[in-house]
C-alpha cells in the first residue's frame, strides 16, 4: 500500500511542468520600474526570478534581487507586471471593471519531495547504531524544477488570492452561491486559467 502511495506521488509531481531556467526570459531585457515614490526607473538588463517571482538585475556581471517593498510594478516589452503581496504578477484578462493576474514559480516542496521519493533504501544494520544504505534513482528530469502557477483576482478593487476560503470573506451571499456552484463543477479547477476567468465572470 505504502508503495502505492509513493508511486501515485511520484506521478503527481512528474506530471508538474518542470524547468532548468531559473528566471522567466532566457536573457535579461530592459523594463521600466515604478517605485513607490512614484519614481519610474529604466533599467536595461532585468528579468523575473521562478523561485518567488521577484525581480532581478544586472549589477556589472552579478545578477542581484531587488528589493520588492520598494516596487509598484515592473513593464517588459512583452507584459507588465504589478506587485501582489510580495511576488510579481501579470494580468491574463480583465472581466469587467474585474481581473485576472497569474505568477508562474518553482514548486520548492514539490521538488525537495521527489529528490526525498527516489533514495531508495536498500540495506538496514541494526546493530549498536541503526546505519541504512539507499541509492539515489533521481534521473536528469528529476533535477528540474517543477513549476506552479498562482493566481490572484483584482474584485471589486481589492486583491484576493484565487481560493474559496478566500473568495468566500469577501463575496456577499447571493455570489457565495455561485461560487459553491462552480467549485463543485467537474471540470472546475483553481489552477486554471479558462475555469477562473469563467468563474470571475459568473461573479460580476
């Protein structure tokens, strides 16, 4: 049974997109930076960071974080990004006076987890001291980083993280309704992006 287990663990975790990069954009590429200050910063070599959706730039040929209590939203040439909470989002589609905004980072736990699921134990000493033997199964796939997506809607004029616990403080009853509708649906999903937009529409 316990190998059951594992195996439909190591099923979900492979079935995550993974990745080699460690930022958004294979180069770094200008942005427009707009602080908090209301200053705007042109900076020419800067990019997104998949481990916390942070901003990164070219300090000389070292690669530094910024630090995002100072920062409003980060412009590429591409899509804009704005600061939700503490990691950089961008818009996927708007609904109304309604939005959509999506952040794509690295699922550490998940990654940490299946490098755990493939040392497999093959000898215990239980002498004085238990000593185990494993081996590590970890093919070159495994050492990618698997990717998550996380979703924020802009309601109402407020933030509010893409979950029914969440929704669920700020809709009134009449939308708490619908939304218990639509979560129960079969092909209803928090991690997609056609399932939340509809959702958001059905709230309007």
């Amino acid at each position: 049974m316990l190998f059951i287990i594992i195996m439909l663990a190591a099923q979900s975790l492979s079935a995550q997109i993974r990745t080699e990069k460690l930022t958004v954009y294979k180069q770094f590429k200008p942005s427009t930076i707009m602080l908090k200050d209301g200053r705007e910063l042109k900076q020419p070599l800067t990019n997104i960071f998949l481990k916390n959706s942070s901003l990164l730039y070219m300090n000389g040929t070292n690669s530094m974080e910024a630090n995002m209590d100072n920062i409003i939203s980060v412009k590429f040439d591409d899509r804009q990004y704005i600061k939700i909470d503490t990691m950089l989002y961008y818009l996927v589609d708007t609904i109304g006076n309604d939005a959509l905004y999506r952040a794509t980072v690295m699922d550490m736990p998940a990654y940490y987890q299946q490098l755990k699921n493939n040392k497999v134990i093959t000898n215990i000493d239980f002498g004085d001291q238990i000593q185990t033997s494993a081996i590590d199964i970890s093919t070159e796939d495994d050492y990618k980083f698997p990717l998550i997506d996380l979703f924020y809607y802009r309601y109402n004029g407020e933030f509010v993280r893409t979950h029914e616990r969440n929704l669920g403080r700020i809709l009134p009853k009449e939308k708490l309704r619908m939304l218990k509708t639509f979560v129960n649906l079969p092909d209803f999903s928090w991690t997609d992006e056609d399932s939340l937009l509809k959702l958001l529409k059905a709230l309007q």
